[in-house]
C-alpha cells in the first residue's frame, strides 16, 4: 500500500531539491504522479534539476523556486506559492543540508551557518508548511532529513552532529503533536541516511567508495518505508538500529 499522501496530483515539495537525495526524492515523487516543486538555494542548478526530474517523469508538472531555508520569509513564501498555485502542499520534504566541517572550539560563523540550514531550515519548513496542511484535511506527509549521525553522535563534525539530533527531536515532536490533533491524516518522518554518495560526501572523489549508497538506493528505502508506514526512515544500517535500540526509543508508526 502506497502512503496516502503519495497519490497522483498530489503536491510535493523537495528543499535541497536541485541535488543528490533530494533530487532522487523529487525525481520518485515525479515518477508517481505528484507535482513536484524542487526548492534550492541560488537559482544556478535549479533549471538543470527541474530538466531531469521531467526527462525522468514526462507526464509531471515541475516548478522550481529559489529558496534559502535559513531564511524564515523565502520558506513562507515558498508555501505562498504553493497555495496560490495548487491550493497547498501534500508533502514537504526538508531535505536541504550542509556540512561544512566543523569543530568544537572553531568558528561561531560555522556552527551558525550550519544550525541555521539544517535545524532552522527544518523548524522553517514545519511553521510555514504544517499548519495549513492540517487545515487542509487531506492526507500529508512531512519527511524531515536527519543523518545517522544525529543519532549516533561520532566523534567528530559537533556542528553537523548536533544539528541532526535536533532534527531527530524536531521530527519527534512534530509527530506528537500531529498524532493529538483529532482527525488529522498529515505524517511526519524522519529520513536517516547513512553514507549517500553525493555531492555533499564526495569531497572531491568521483568513484562510489565501498558501502556508500547512491541518492537513488536511499530514495528507494524512503519509499518502502513509507509505504510501509513506518516513522524512522532507515537505511540498511545496524548500527543505526542499534543505537535507537539502545536509547528505547524505537517508535511505531
Ligand atoms: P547535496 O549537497 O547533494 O544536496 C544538498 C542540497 O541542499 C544542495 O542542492 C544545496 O544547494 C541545498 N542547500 C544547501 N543549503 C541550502 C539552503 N540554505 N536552502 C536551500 N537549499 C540549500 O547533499 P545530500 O547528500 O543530497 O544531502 C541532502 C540531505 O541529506 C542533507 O540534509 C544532508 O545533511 C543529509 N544527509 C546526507 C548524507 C550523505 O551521506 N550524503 C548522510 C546523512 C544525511
């Protein structure tokens, strides 16, 4: 069984669209029918993205619309947009992520730059987009992506890692909330990618290191386990289930 929201001219936006998971993601969505809005910073490799979710889905509407997550009034106009145009968003996925490196004690500027796209980014992406789906009353889903890293916190990258944990919890509260309100059909998500060969991990490298995944692979599992109506996103990776294991906090859907 498909998720709900997943259905023909349903309206989905992707932020972080124009590349790598969310490309994938855009490109799935496409292939099942959806209208897809592909939202990215800079407007560079938006037309370039747009071109291959429609080689890839002919039959699909595809806009693109410039969009910095960081910033609270590109994402309220992005859902703007979306209202104006279709009458709302079905899906919303907030994809959009940045990992510059960063250290403990290093640069104010990173672990700002990096919390406010991957965690505000995120936070944005709820307010501006959640309320008016509920009030929609049509199924929705809302996938937000983590990392595995959010969960188990390695040794290394403070800034990155403490972003996703608080888009593990975001997505969590998200759920709670959602699940209170009476006879609401909107979803929440969270993604947990493992090592997705991309321009994000590639640093320079252009052959798939042993145990990456492709976008597409991950997109896959995506899929499946929201079809599936599960609420944590896994890809195939013990460690991942371990450590949600080890912390109780494997949820149902
Ligand atoms: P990517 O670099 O291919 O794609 C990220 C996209 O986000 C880019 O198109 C970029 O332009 C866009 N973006 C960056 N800042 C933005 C902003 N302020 N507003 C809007 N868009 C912005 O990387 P990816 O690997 O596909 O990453 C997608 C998501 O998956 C990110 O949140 C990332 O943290 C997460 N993730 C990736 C991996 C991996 O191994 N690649 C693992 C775990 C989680």
């Amino acid at each position: 069984m498909s998720h709900p929201a997943l259905v023909p001219g349903a309206v989905a936006v992707v932020t972080g669209g124009a590349s790598g998971i969310g490309l994938a993601a855009a490109t799935a969505f496409a292939h099942r029918g959806l209208v897809v809005c592909i939202a990215d910073v800079g407007d560079d490799r938006l037309a370039e993205a747009a071109a291959a979710v429609r080689a890839a889905a002919p039959d699909t509407t595809v806009l693109t619309q410039v969009t910095d997550v960081s910033r609270r009034e590109d994402v309220d106009a992005l859902a703007a947009a979306m209202h104006a145009r279709f009458g709302g968003t079905d899906v919303l996925m907030n994809n959009a992520g940045v990992q510059p490196g960063s250290r403990m004690f290093g640069a104010e500027a990173v672990w700002q730059r990096v919390l406010d796209v991957n965690l505000w980014g995120v936070i944005h992406g709820c307010q501006a987009f959640v309320p008016a789906m509920i009030a929609r009353g049509r199924p929705g889903l809302v996938v937000n992506t983590g990392s595995k890293q959010g969960i188990t916190t390695p040794p290394g990258d403070p800034a990155y890692n403490v972003s996703k944990a608080g888009v593990k919890v975001v997505t969590e509260m998200l759920a709670h909330e959602l699940r209170s309100i009476e006879g609401c059909a909107v979803t929440a998500h969270l993604l947990i990618p493992g090592f997705v060969f991309t321009p994000l991990t590639a640093r320079g490298r252009t052959e798939m290191p042993p145990g990456a995944w492709t976008p597409e692979q991950t997109v896959a599992s995506m899929m499946h386990h929201l079809d599936a109506g599960d609420f944590y996103i896994l890809c195939p990776d013990n460690e991942v289930p371990r450590a949600l294991d080890e912390r109780r906090i494997l949820w149902a859907a």
